[in-house]
C-alpha cells in the first residue's frame, strides 16, 4: 500500500498506546498461570503437544477433540500432574453450531477465554484429478470452515473482553510447493488461514493479537509416509522430523506476555526445510 507524505504526517486517534503493564523477567513473562487456553485437535499430535505446555506453564486448558476420546483422560492427567484446571470438550469444528456452543460453555466453565489455538486439521495427501469433490470438501470444512468457525466466535468473546489472543496451527506447505508429495487442496488451504490469520490481526488490531505457526514434518500419528519421510529427511537442513516436544516453546511463546509486540506473524518451523 503506498503513502503520500501527508498520509504519514496523519497521528491516528489514540496512538501512540501506551507499554503494556506486564513482567520485565523474561521467565515471568512466559507464565501462564492464571490464563485459560483452548487448543482444537489436543487428542494427540501437536495439539496434545501444546495443551501439555500450556498446563506445564501453568495455564487452566479447555481440549478440544472431535474421535478421539483419549483427551478426557488426557485431560484429568494434565489437571492432576500440574494442578491446573483441563477439561475435554468433544466438538466438530467443522460445524459452525457446535463452535459457538462449545465456545460460550468454555467461556462459561473458565470465566475468559484468553487463548484460541485453532490446531485441528487434516489432509488427503492425492493429487487433484485422483481427489474426489467429497475429500476436497472434508479437507475445507476442516481446514478453512472450522478455522474460520473458531475465529468468528472466539474473536466475538475477545472483542466482548477487550482482550485475547488467536494462534492458528498452518503449514509449512503453505510456503512452498515442492512438498514432497501431491496434496495441492491441502496445500491450498493452509495457505488461506495463513493469509486469514494475517488480516485478522488487522481487524482485531484494537483488541486481540493473531499470529500464526506452520510446522514442517513432525513426528505425530499424522506424520506422513516412509517415502515421503524419506525425502523429507534429504531436504530438510537439519535432517529428521521434529519431535511435538520441540514445538511446545513457540506456542507458549506466541501465547505469553513475552510476545506481547508480535501480531501478524507467520513462524515457520520446519528444520529447515523451507531453505531447500
């Protein structure tokens, strides 16, 4: 967007905004206690991997899953191990009613929501001609819709608060297109919630931050196959998947007060592989 030199003598309303009121410790920064954390796709995967974090911070957790009932008990574990409060919600992203209701009870239990981690995903790794009209549209009802859906809604209790945070789970393959593998409706719709993300942080400007993370290849039940893996390890620069440990400090960072000046972003982090 280009500016003339009168535009950049204009002063918006309000502005400059003042420093937040928040810790100069860096490591109290990075405390989560007292804060409330949804994380969507927490069964297992990096989802779980980030809800583990968020509690080990010392953040009450709401999981959201959709099949995999192993996020009750997951659930009550986190609760019990790091004396916070963490409880499972079973919900269907994909459906904008379950979002909204499901929303409004997690604000109700908790008091605030403070943090939305739109994680759930999934992908239909097959070239397009191969992919029929109802796996493309599994993929955008999850990816894109349920995203979408979260958004709406947990930005409705952020603007309500005056306050909160959004963190959406993209993909690597959002930057590139020699994945390898033929998935382009995936690819494809990353590539939306990452550009979703970033207009978001626009709009929400005067109330909540938006940022993004897209993860490379990581170690989880939805990890993909030998072959591909194989590649993988050839072109990422660091020569392995990631472990869903070494994703839990992005999060928790994104979702902290220790990046309190960071919207908009998209962190990509893929050991590499994007350099390829």
């Amino acid at each position: 967007m280009s500016m003339t030199i009168e535009d950049c003598t204009q002063v918006r309303a309000g502005f400059p905004r003042p420093f937040p009121n928040t810790a100069s410790n860096v490591v109290e920064q990075l405390s989560m206690a007292g804060k409330v954390v949804i994380v969507t796709g927490a069964a297992d995967g990096i989802g779980y991997a980030v809800a583990e974090g968020m509690a080990e911070a010392g953040a009450d957790v709401a999981m959201w899953y959709n099949s995999n009932d192993v996020a009750i008990q997951k659930a009550q574990e986190l609760a019990q191990m790091h004396n916070i409060r963490a409880v499972a919600y079973k919900v269907d992203i994909s459906d904008a009613q379950q979002v909204q209701e499901t929303i409004a009870n997690s604000a109700q239990d908790f008091g605030k929501i403070d943090v939305f981690v739109a994680n759930a995903g999934t992908a239909i790794s097959k070239p397009l001609l191969e992919q029929t009209i109802d796996e493309y549209r599994k993929q955008m009802s999850v990816n894109v819709d349920g995203v979408l859906f979260c958004a709406k809604y947990a930005g409705e209790v952020f603007k309500q608060q005056g306050f909160g945070n959004l963190i959406i789970t993209s993909s690597m393959s959002a930057h590139i297109v020699n994945v390898p593998v033929d998935q382009p409706v995936y690819n494809g719709s990353k590539a939306f919630v990452t550009h979703f993300g970033k207009s978001l942080a626009r709009e929400w400007r005067d109330f909540a931050r938006v940022n993004i993370v897209s993860p490379g290849f990581f170690d989880t039940n939805m990890g993909a196959g030998p072959l591909v893996l194989n590649e993988a390890y050839r072109m990422a620069v660091l020569g392995r998947q990631g472990h869903v440990k070494e994703i839990k400090g992005l999060y928790l960072y994104l979702a902290s007060d220790a990046s309190s000046y960071m919207t908009g972003s998209d962190v990509v982090i893929d050991g590499g592989y994007v350099l390829s």
